[in-house]
C-alpha cells in the first residue's frame, strides 16, 4: 500500500489547495506560504443570520479561498474536503463553547448530487464530525432544484431563490436538539437561512451555521 501512494505522488503530485503549488516534503494538505498568508477571519467576524445564533468561517471567501472552492465545488476537487473541514472543525472547537448534539448540513438537489458525484457541504460535515466527535446525521432534503447561488445577484434574490427549497425530513424529530449546520459558503446568509428554519420547525432549540468561508 505505501509503494502504490508512492507511485501515485509521483504520477500525480499532491498541490497546495490554494495556491496549486506541488507541495514539498513535510507539507501537508496545503503549502506553508499559504497557512500564513490566506485571509483568515478573526473570532470576532461571526456573521449574523436569521434562525442561527451564529455562523462561524475559519476564512473570507475572496482571492485564493474563492479559487480553491471553486476547484472543490465544480472541479471534481473532493479530495480537499480533508483539509478544508480540517479548518472548519478548529474553528468551531475554538469559536464555540456551547453544547451541540449533532452535526447537519444543507444539501444538494438530488439532480445536482447525481451530476457533480458527491455533496460539497456533506463530505465537509462527515469530516468535522470526524475531527470532533459529534454525531453527523442527515436532517434536511432539498425538495426543489434552484439556480446557483452564486449566480442569483443581490440578497434579496438570494433568499427568493432558496425560499421554500428545503425541509426537514419527514417525521423527524429534532426536539431540543442543538445542532450544527454545515455548508460549503456563507455569502447572504440565505441559504442557511432557510435549513436553519426547517431544522427550528422539526424541534431544534438551537442552530449554529459552519462554513469553510463568509463573503463580506
């Protein structure tokens, strides 16, 4: 097994997430410039969204960040979900000191998943639920197909375009639970917005938004 990812590094060198560098010896995940010049946010930078108490990002969504999302999302880059919910986890076990019983995330359409092959926010919730110990549990379903966030303009056409898009599963029960909400981009909020308000109505006393980056 050690010789076949031998061969395979030297096939398909391992490249820095951010900055698309081959990564030398010792590095890991992502490149050492990086770790030090990538736009991280401060404790103080939690973003407000309706139904959440809080959203947490470990980064801005801007320059490299922006670049390396795009390359997870649309690029087939699942193997970055390791380091990227690496980052989200630290953040929360940093920024988040109270209870949490389970660990959620907002879901694909199902046409969406078939097509790119995999969920974005789900690989990144298995991943924080990995480093924290919190059970990671599928809440949410996404019963109508949208337009790309990232392609709806302005706020308010953001929230137009998710409202009504998710629900909770049927017959879930997520009374007292206190859960967090995972998902890949925190921009308006919108998006989280409306999971957080399905999870309110199946019971939820509390919902704390995650994600890997907040736009400004």
């Amino acid at each position: 097994m050690r010789l076949f990812h031998i061969l395979l590094d030297l096939l398909y060198p391992p490249k820095c997430p951010f900055c698309g560098r081959i990564l030398e010896r010792g590095e890991e995940g992502w490149c050492a410039s990086c770790q030090d010049e990538l736009p991280w946010t401060e404790p103080g930078d939690a973003k407000t969204v309706e139904f959440c108490e809080a959203c947490l990002s470990p980064l801005w969504y801007k320059d490299s960040v922006r670049k390396a999302m795009h390359r997870y999302k649309f690029e087939g880059g699942r193997v970055h979900a390791k380091l990227f919910g690496q980052l989200m986890a630290q953040c929360l076990q940093d920024r988040w000191e109270k209870p949490v019983d389970l660990i959620t995330w907002a879901p694909l359409h199902p046409k969406r998943k078939r097509k790119r092959g995999y969920d974005q926010a789900e690989l990144l919730a298995q991943r924080v639920g990995e480093l924290t110990g919190f059970p990671v549990k599928n809440t949410l379903e996404k019963i109508r197909a949208t337009a790309v966030q990232s392609q709806s303009g302005e706020d308010e056409a953001r929230k137009a375009n998710v409202q009504g898009a998710y629900r909770a599963l049927p017959e879930l029960d997520l009374t007292g639970q206190r859960i967090v909400l995972i998902d890949d981009v925190a921009t308006s909020g919108a998006t989280l917005a409306e999971c957080a308000s399905a999870l309110r109505k199946a019971g939820a006393s509390a919902v704390v938004g995650l994600t890997f980056a907040r736009a400004r």
